[in-house]
C-alpha cells in the first residue's frame, strides 16, 4: 500500500525557507524523503515565493551595487545584457578586390537584433 504523504504546517515553511536560500529541489525532497512529483504537489506555491523573496534579496543587493560609482563594468554590462536585453553583436566586413582584402571586425551593443549588416557606403 502507498504510504501517503500529508505536508505540515512545518513542512510548508521549511520548504519556503530552503528554497528562499537557493537549496535546490533535489536536496529539499531528500530532506523530506518525497519525491519531486509529491514535491511539486504540495509545495509549488511556497517554492515560488521562496525563490521570489531571494530575487528579491539578491535584486536589491545588485541594484544597491550597481549604483555606486565604483561600480565594476562588469556588473552594469551583465545589468545591460540580462535587464535591458542588449547584446553583443560581431559584424564581418571585407573589403577590397580578391588581391587586396581587409577584413574589418565590429562589436556594436545595441537593443536590437540586426538583421543585415549597415551599409556603410553612403
């Protein structure tokens, strides 16, 4: 016969309290003996809010961060990267006849996606 699993009041907070601390999911159902299915039965809400209190955390210790100006460049790229969706976008030119080519190399950081390089002709 199945054993049944009946969660706690206890267990209800434990789990927000681990997931809010980043314990990954396998590691939480090991503490709980269950399985991911039992796990994601009972508990997806407080797993959700538990990962959302430590983006929260997390969030608002960056953006304290991100905003001094000692800020290493490092972290307002991965900010513009990941937040503001822009990217790094490598645009290969060559130039020339078939004797003389000069290959030019561009990095443009943009919003948007190119789909054609820029004609530079003009």
């Amino acid at each position: 016969m199945p054993v049944i699993f009946n969660p706690t009041n206890t267990d209800y907070r434990l789990v927000r309290d681990y997931c809010s601390r980043g314990i990954p999911v396998e590691q939480i159902c090991a503490v709980l003996d269950i399985s991911y299915h039992t796990y994601y039965k009972y508990f997806k809400r407080e797993s959700l809010l538990g990962q959302a209190e430590l983006n929260l955390k997390v969030g608002n210790t960056f953006v304290e961060r991100v905003l001094q100006p000692d800020c290493p460049p490092a972290l307002l790229i991965w900010w513009t990267k990941a937040r503001m969706h822009w990217h790094e976008t490598k645009v290969h030119e060559i130039i020339g006849s078939d004797k003389d080519i000069t290959k030019i190399e561009r990095v443009i950081v943009s919003e948007e996606t190119l789909d054609e390089p820029e004609n530079t002709d003009a």
